[in-house]
C-alpha cells in the first residue's frame, strides 16, 4: 500500500505558504504578458469569456487531480505515476510534463529577459516617453543580436540561484511579500487606465464578447492559455503538491488560485486595452503588445520611470515565482530518478533552458527566419507547449485520476471521510467524462480531425 507520507521530503512549513506557492507559480507572465496577447489576437471579450469557462470547467478540477496525485505519491512527477499505477504506462505522461516545462522555460525567460532590460531602462532613464520612440526603442531591443540573449542567459542563472538553494527557503519568502505587492500595484493601474481617453473601447472589447470571432482555433487558444495561467497539464501543480503538508486542503486551495490568478489576468487586460485604443496600438500585435502598452501608459504618468521601473521590478518577481516551479518539475526528475545532486540537477536544467533559450531570445532578430509551419523557433515554443503538450498532459492526468486511481487515495487527499460529498462526485464525474471529452473535442477539432 501506497505510503502518503515519507518523512525525508522536504515540505512547506506553513498552509499560507502553500497557497502563496501555489498562486506564485500560477500568476506570472502567463496573466500579463500572455493573456492581453492572446486575447487581443483572438477578439477580445469572446477570448475572455471562453477562457474564464475553461478555467472553472477543466483548470480548476485538474489542479485538484494533480494536486491528488502529488501529495499523495510525495514523488516526481514520472516517479508519481508509477507509483500509483506500478507496471502500467502512465508514467510517460510525466515525460510529456518535464520536456514541457523545459521548453516553457526557454522561451517565458525570454520574456522575463525583457522586463529585465525594461527595469533597467526606466532606472537608468533610457526609456523613452515618445510612442514612436518606444516602438524603435523595442523593436531595436529584441531584434539584436546580444542584448536579449544576455538577459535570458542573466534570468536564468538569477533563477539558478534561487532555485539551487532548495525547496523552502527560497520559494517561499519570495513569494509571500511579492504578490500582494503586485496585486496592488496593478489595481492602481487599473484605475489610471480606466481615465485614459480609449477606455471605454478598450473595455468594451474586452467585456462585450462577440461570439463570430471564435472559431475552433481561438477555442484550443483559451483553453491553453488556461493551462497555462494555472501552471497544469506538465505537472507543475504535481510537483509543488508534492511537498505540501497534509492538512492543507487541496480543494480550497485549488478554488482560491484560479479565482487569484484569474483575477490578475482580467486586471491585465483592464490595463492593457484602454491603452491599446489610447495610443493607437494594434491588439493583435502577438508577444510585443504588452510590452509596447505598458512603457506607453506609464511614461505619461506623472513620475513614468519610477512606475515603470517598480511595475517590471515585480513583473520579473512574479516570472522568478513562475519559473522556480517550472524548473523544479524536471529538478525533482532529474535529483529523484537520475540520482543527481540537488545542484547539478538544477544546473542540468538551467543549462538545456539556457540554450533553447538562446535560440528563442535571438528568434525576434537573427534568427528570424528560421521557422517551423510558419512560426519562429519562439512562436513554436509557445504554441506546441500551451496547445499541445499541456492539453494531452492535462487528459490524461484528468483520466488517470477519475478511472486508475484507488477512490480512497483520492478521498484521504480531499480530506474527506464521508464519500457522499456532492463536490467531490461532481469532481470525479468531471474527470471521468467531462475534461477528457472536452479536451479531446477541442483539440481534434482544431487539427480539423473532427
Ligand atoms: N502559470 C505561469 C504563468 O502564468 C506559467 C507556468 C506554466 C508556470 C507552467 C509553471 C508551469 O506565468
């Protein structure tokens, strides 16, 4: 019988804690920087709404199932499968998850790359407050050949850093100040945004949705967006539930980091499209949209370069909490199955990421015209891993937990004594029928399968 406890693991020490790890792997660049992206390209208020549906129909039930399968194995995520169902395949599913998050890292580092060099614009006083000036002050950046690869390089050995020194220390402080920090700071934008004179277009497109603009593919977009956001479908939930202590309750938790991170995205998009229709930005500008929207609202506030310089500060903060626990998927892989030591695990990890990081950094300028089905190297990253990866890892962790796994494993970790509890049913109803189905509707739809 399956041990729920092994001793040796290390462990968060406090249930507050645990949400805040929890919260600080979901909310990052995923809510500010890919969620406007994607909406924007998708049509807005439709986008939206479908990816907020997506989030309680399919994200928040299979948190729970990787959080179940986590805590209660206390093991990688390929040692996690196996251990639940010995002899069986299942544990390919973890293969999926550990080159998913090593290809998320290489390209989201890109990104926290850049509000590195942002950060340091506004500090220095380099960041222009001119429109015009800032688009060519941008597009300069990420086409070059050696800045953006420099900062991917520097985010990723900042990340080593943290990352090496375990589990507990360096998660968890980080992310128990930062985030409501950060909370804060995009609700005061919201407000400035909510002034500026395409606020009312900006929010109308992103609240009256217009169901034409959907179509099969803009679906399997929001539904990998919200994996995505909630760091599932590769195991990321998995691996943290892993070290949680037992008497978190994995349902409530789950609840409160989707309705958090959920709510950061929207205010995301409250900033963002206000000022989209302000400076006369196109919304489907792709991966750049954020990044030429928001130098352009903070520059015309009163005291810009100290905002902005405070907004990337904690937006490279909250991409540090994000990709500490994509890293940790393969750590934990690489130091429990590979027997490595918890340093060269992390390094093994970093390193792979900083040379497909190198390629993503350099796929907006050098390296731009080698592409993949007509994406770059960057794009591709992107699209296989939301779209693709995270999706069939999301089936079928969603499948292995409503049909292979013991229903007593699943009620000790729901804390549940009585097996009558409506939600719980609901749960498993869920994962059983509902999220595979879902999942392999929208996808085979989209490949034009179905
Ligand atoms: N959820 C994170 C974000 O929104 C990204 C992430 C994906 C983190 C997968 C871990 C695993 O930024």
């Amino acid at each position: 019988m399956l041990s729920d406890t092994n001793n040796k693991r290390a462990q968060f020490s406090t249930k507050i804690g645990v949400i805040a790890t929890a919260v600080g792997s979901a909310v990052g660049l995923g809510n500010i920087w890919r969620f406007p992206y994607e909406a924007g390209s998708n049509g807005g208020g439709a986008f939206m709404l479908c990816y907020i549906f997506f989030i309680f129909l399919l994200g928040v039930p299979l948190i729970c199932a990787e959080f179940i399968v986590g805590r209660s194995t206390r093991s990688n995520e390929i040692k996690a499968f196996e251990k639940l169902a010995p002899g069986k395949k299942w544990f390919l599913n973890g293969y999926i998850g550990v080159l998913a998050s090593i290809l998320i890292l290489s390209f989201y580092s890109v990104v926290a790359g850049w509000t590195l060099e942002f950060f340091i614009a506004a500090v220095t006083g380099r960041m222009p407050s001119d429109m015009s000036e800032l688009h060519d002050f941008f597009s300069e950046f990420i086409s070059g050949n050696w800045r953006p690869l420099v900062w991917t390089v520097g985010f990723l050995l900042l990340n080593y850093l943290v990352v090496s020194r375990g589990v507990q220390k360096g998660i968890e402080r980080l992310s128990n100040c930062l985030m409501p920090a950060m909370t804060l700071l995009l609700i005061a934008f919201c407000v400035n945004s909510l002034f500026l004179p395409g606020a009312s277009e900006g929010v109308g497109f992103l609240f009256s949705p217009d169901f034409s603009k959907i179509d099969s593919h803009s679906l399997l977009s929001a539904m990998g967006q919200a994996f995505f956001s909630l760091s599932i479908g590769l195991g990321g939930m998995l691996t943290y539930a892993s070290y949680f202590p037992d008497e978190v309750r994995l349902g409530r938790c789950a609840t409160t980091t989707a309705v958090l991170d959920t709510f950061v995205a929207i205010l995301a998009g409250v900033i963002i499209f206000p000022a989209v229709f302000t400076y006369g930005i196109s919304p489907q500008s792709g991966p750049t949209l954020v990044f030429e929207t928001l130098p352009a609202i903070f520059m015309n506030l009163p005291g810009g370069a100290i905002w902005a310089a405070l907004f990337f500060f904690l937006l490279f903060m909250a991409s540090i909490t994000s990709t500490i626990s994509m890293s940790e998927i393969s750590i934990a892989y690489f130091e429990e199955e590979k027997k490595l030591c918890r340093k060269k695990a992390t390094a093994l990890t970093i390193g792979i990421a900083i040379v497909l990081g190198a390629v993503c950094a350099l796929s907006f300028g050098p390296l731009s015209n080698i592409r993949f089905f007509g994406m770059t190297v960057f794009e591709l990253f992107d699209y296989v891993s939301s779209n693709v990866c995270l999706p069939v890892g999301g089936m079928v962790t969603s499948v292995f937990v409503g049909w292979v796994i013991d229903r007593k494993i699943i009620d000790r970790q729901l804390n549940i004594r009585t097996n009558s509890l409506p939600w719980v049913k609901l749960l498993i109803f869920n994962l059983r029928y509902i999220a595979p189905a879902a999942i392999a509707l929208i996808f085979l739809n989209s490949l034009g399968i179905i």
